[in-house]
C-alpha cells in the first residue's frame, strides 16, 4: 500500500488523512441519498 519506504515514516498522518477522507465521503453519500429519497 505504501510503495515508497519514506511514508513508513508518516504512515500515522497519512492514515488519518485517509480515514477521514473515507468517512466524509460515506456521509456525503448518506446525505445525497437521504436528499433524493426524501
């Protein structure tokens, strides 16, 4: 997942970075479901 040996060192950033991208996409999706269902 990470080809670059240099991220092993901000792996943590990067995965909080990453997560939180993950978890504003499932909401923005909810939200648009949510928005055309209604």
């Amino acid at each position: 997942m990470y080809p670059l040996p240099l991220e092993q060192h901000g792996t943590y950033p990067i995965e909080i970075l990453g997560t939180s991208v993950l978890v504003v996409s499932v909401v923005l999706t909810i939200a648009w479901l949510v928005y055309l269902y209604r």
